[in-house]
C-alpha cells in the first residue's frame, strides 16, 4: 500500500508539472506567470492587495450598513472591492468563471492571514455561508460562498454548516441601489435545522458585501428562528462606501 501511494503521489505531481508546463499558472489580477511559492496571486500583487483590516475594528462600516437589527459580533472583509479595480477580477473568476477551487483558496488565503493577526477563533463554533437557491446553484454548478468557507474553515479549524438556505431565487444585485437590493433580497432567506444552531456563536460567510442587505436578512432569519447566541460574518470583498445615502445608493 505504501509503494502503491509513493506511486500515485509520484504520478499526481508528474501531471501537475506537465500541467504548469503546458498551461502555465497566472496571476489572477495581473496574468504574470506564477513561480513556485505562488498561488492566485504574484507576490507583488498580493502585497499590494487593499486590504481593508475590518477585522481589527470593533464597529465599522460592515456593522453600520447591516444596521441594528442584526448585531454583529465580529465583522470583516479581506480587501476592497472596485468595479474597475485589477482585484476586482478575484471575485469575477470565483462567481462566473467556473473557479470553485480558487474561492477555497481564496478563504484559506483569508483564515491564514486573520490568524497570523491575532484572530481568536476559540470564541466560534461553526462557518455558515450563505445560501443558494437550487436553480442557481444548478446553473452554476457550486455556491462560491460555501466553497470560501471550506476555505477559510481550512485554515482557521471551523466545521461549515449548510443550515442557510435561499427560499427563493432574486435577480442580480450588481445593478441595484441600496433601496432595491434591500427589496429585493428581503424574505430570501430560511434555516433548515435551526435546533443545530441555537446557542451557537456563528460565523456568516458571504462572497462580497455591498450594502449589507444579505447578511443583515440571513441575520433575521437565524435570529427568528434558531437563536443564536452570536452572529458574525467575514467575506472575501467589500465595497468601499464613503457614507451617507447617496454613497449607499451609488454601490
């Protein structure tokens, strides 16, 4: 048995080579080729990734747009997302591009990096991403967001719950001011099992927070109907939103 794994390990890493080779790994922001050491991103590119460092801030922006009827615990994102930013590019591939394994990559990159900040995790018992509905997740093929929290439940040792779940499916948020992404999203969201999760303390995962209408309506459901003892959320983007409502409606 052992020879037999020294052989597939062998043949497994033969392929990868051969892979590299003829279609060589690049940068997802800037299409350099990647050396070894690399992964998604080049050194300078990741180096230069606007990281928004919420998860050092006891209230920020994320807790303002979710707002009071949903208190959040922690509440951060990895970097700042721009339409028309080079990085923007992370969270188009990971939606639209077939890229289940790099939004995985994307939320182990995450986790590493909050927890060589002094992230406690020991205050959390689970992940749980934010649901798909079915025709979505059928036309897509995966739910990014729960393939960011296989992610980051790598790096930071949390089990991922599927308890979130879209009751029904809603258009596109990209082209929504605050007001109608809040319409359309509100009542989307329910939770299957709730038993599982009271008194827990959890983690909502999301791919990218604009206004917070998301969070803040599978925030209601979970407060309504599981009882929590704790909500947060972490996501790989964040728009940046300089306040007041015109800001809020520009996103």
């Amino acid at each position: 048995m052992a020879i037999m794994r020294k052989i597939i390990e062998a043949a497994s890493a033969a392929g990868a080579a051969l892979m590299d080779a003829v279609f060589p790994r690049t940068c997802v922001v800037c299409g350099v080729a990647l050396v070894d050491g690399e992964d998604a991103m080049c050194a300078g590119c990741l180096s230069e990734l606007p990281r928004t460092r919420l998860h050092l801030m006891p209230f920020n922006t994320i807790h303002h747009r979710v707002g009071h009827k949903v208190a959040l615990d922690i509440a951060a994102g990895w970097f700042y997302y721009q339409r028309d930013s080079p990085y923007a590019q992370l969270i188009r591939r990971v939606k639209y591009d077939d890229r289940p394994a790099l939004a995985r990559l994307l939320g182990r990159m995450y986790g590493a990096e909050l927890l060589a900040d002094g992230f406690d995790m020991t205050r959390y018992d689970l992940l749980l991403p934010v649901g798909m509905h079915p025709r979505k997740r059928m036309s897509r093929g995966y739910n990014q967001s729960y393939e960011i929290a296989l992610g980051l439940g790598d790096s930071l040792g949390l089990p991922v719950a599927g308890n979130l779940v879209a009751l029904r499916g809603h258009k596109s948020q990209t082209r929504h001011n605050a007001d109608e992404r809040h319409a359309n999203i509100s009542g989307s969201f329910g939770v299957v099992r709730p038993d599982q999760l009271r008194d827990r303390n959890i983690i909502i995962v999301d791919d990218i927070i604009t206004t917070g209408a998301t969070v803040r309506d599978c925030g209601v459901a979970l407060l309504e109907e599981a009882e929590p003892a704790s909500l947060s959320v972490l996501s790989i983007g964040v728009t940046r939103m300089t306040g007041g409502a015109n800001a809020r409606r520009r996103s």
